[in-house]
C-alpha cells in the first residue's frame, strides 16, 4: 500500500519552525506520510523569481492534500494575495474556520465552539472591477455572488454540520442593504435550508451577528456567509478563543484542499524557537479528519488539548516559558 503524499509548503517567517512541529507530531502518531516540500511567498520569490513556482502548483495537483505555513505577500508592486491565488486557481470554495475554547489559554470565555463556512472565491475578494480614477478621488470595485456559489458552499455547510453531529446553521447576510449579492445568498440559504429539516436553520444580519457573538457566543453553533463577511466573522471568534493562534483553517475544493496556520509570519520571531505552533497542528488535525484518519486526529487533539491545560512547557503567548521544540515535545509526550 503506497503512502500518502502530503504537498507541505514551510511558508515564510516562522512557518518553517511551526510547520516542523506538525509534521513532527504527525509522524510520532504513525500517519507515515510523504512529504513533498515545496516553495511560495517571499522565500519562493527570493530563490525562483516567483511568488508561487509551476512546480508548488504541480505538487498540490498532483498530490491533492497540502499542509501550509504562513505567506507573506509583498506589499504594493501589483503582487497580488499568494492565498486568494491559491483558492482561486484550484477552486477551493469552502474557508473552514474552527474555534473552540481551550482550557488555560487567555480566552475570555468558555465553552465556545463554533465553526465558520466562509464562500472562498467570490464576492468582494474575486478581484473584479478594482479601478481608480487617475486623480485617485474615486475607487471601485465589484461585487460578484452566483448562486452555484452559494449552493455549494452552503450545501457543504450544512453536510459538515450533519457529519460532526451539529444542531445548527446560521447564515450571515446584509440583505437589507445588498439586496442583490447578499440576498441571492439568503434566498439561496433559505432554499438548501428546506433540505436539512434535521438542523435547525436561522439567519442574522452580519452586523448583528458580530454583536450576538461577542454577547451571546454560544448561541452559535455553524455560520455560513460570503467571503469577506466571514473574513470578518472568523477572526472576530478566533479572538474570542485567544487569537489566531488557537485557530485553524481549512481550504476545500473538488479537487484539492489547502490546511493552513490562518495567523501571519510573524517575521520579528523568525528563527528563534518560540512561536506558538497550535494553529498548524489544529490544521494537521482538520487535514487527518478530511482523511478519514480520525483516530489520530483525536489522539493529536487531545493531548494539545491536555498540554496546555496543564500549561506543560506551553509558549510566551499561552502563559509559558517554553520553546516551540519543547511546547511540540509536551505534546508528544502527552501523546
């Protein structure tokens, strides 16, 4: 039985050292996977000439699964978004974004788990329309929704919520006032809704929402929206568990999926062995449970889980002194 290969792009700042971690610890649980490393961001451009080479995107193709550290894109000089590229260029039209407290973190409440379903490729981050006038007093850009787009997406809200056992979906909207885009998304919400009479089904206004999550958090359970909203809406619930660095996210598409750290480079900590690694390592477990491999997802789970609620040799950020090689080595022993 030939071994899965895993496309794994270390990514730029402290990428490699958190992404070192996960595979690390995706090795000590037997997942015996392949890894084929490959190049993007600002190392793949110092070393190629390009922000994403021929041969990354070969390698995500070919092997379907890729694990990813944080990009950095260049500001200004046209570069466009390394990540809006990637989801744009293999159709992954589904951003998974998990939030879940964790006990001895900073968070400022408990009990919180919710998941949010953001539309990966449309909406105001297509890039369409994008003109300013030669003066630069007048900026536009455009807003493109279709409903295979939202079917989608929120058809796969919905399968999601039914897989994990969830009782809930709430779809975001400013209906209202986009009566076009957001509301062919609600209508199109409304509608698959009516084929899920297992879960039930509601819908907010993105700016009430965003208030009911800081008020009222659990109350939220699965949130489907478009993709700046839910942009929007996934950090504002990653804050409410500690921040970026305890949250994940997953790219899904057809044909490939994407398993990213959703927090910067952190450029300023490069190198110097004390980034938190939990995003990754929560990506590495959303990425086994997209492999049916859940019972090393659950064993990885739980002994992140357990490390830092014992605050054992946990980093900076989570209270601690330690390392991210001895943070990753409590892990393993926790494992």
């Amino acid at each position: 039985m030939s071994k899965t290969r895993i496309t794994v792009i270390p990514g730029d700042g402290i990428g490699p050292d958190i992404v070192a971690s996960a595979t690390r610890i995706l090795d000590h649980v037997g997942c015996d996977f392949t890894y084929d490393y490959a190049l993007a961001g600002l190392s793949a451009l110092e070393q190629t000439g390009e922000l994403i080479p021929q041969q990354t995107l070969d390698l995500i193709e070919s092997n379907k699964i890729a694990l990813k550290g944080p990009l950095t894109t260049p500001v200004g000089k046209g570069f466009t978004s390394i990540n809006v590229t990637l989801r744009k260029h293999f159709e992954l039209y589904a951003n998974v974004r998990p939030v879940q407290t964790f006990e001895g973190t900073k968070a400022r409440y408990s009990g919180i788990d919710i998941i949010t379903v953001r539309e990966n490729t449309e909406g105001m981050y297509s890039g369409q329309g994008q003109i300013v006038d030669d003066a630069r007093t007048i900026a536009e850009a455009k807003s493109v929704i279709t409903r295979k787009g939202s079917e989608r997406v929120i058809r796969y809200a919905y399968e999601l919520a039914r897989r994990e056992g969830r009782k809930k979906v709430t779809a975001l909207h400013k209906a209202n006032i986009l009566k076009t885009t957001s509301g062919l998304f609600l209508e199109v919400a409304r509608e698959i809704a009516k084929e899920y009479p297992d879960i039930e089904s509601s819908d907010m206004i993105v700016d009430a929402a965003c208030m009911n999550l800081v008020m009222y958090p659990e109350r939220f359970d699965v949130i489907v929206t478009t993709n700046l909203f839910g942009d929007i809406t996934s950090d504002l619930c990653a804050g409410l568990v500690g921040g970026l660095g305890m949250a994940p996210g997953a790219n899904i598409g057809e044909k490939a999926a994407i398993f990213e750290a959703v927090h910067g480079s952190a450029p300023d900590i490069a190198g110097k062995n004390i980034a938190n690694p939990t995003s990754i390592i929560l990506a590495s477990v959303q990425m086994l449970r997209h492999l049916a491999m859940h019972k090393q997802a659950d064993q990885i789970f739980n002994a992140l889980k357990e490390t830092i609620k014992q605050g054992d040799r946990v980093t900076q950020d989570l209270g601690g002194t330690g390392s991210t090689d001895e943070f990753t080595q409590a892990i393993i022993d926790h494992l």
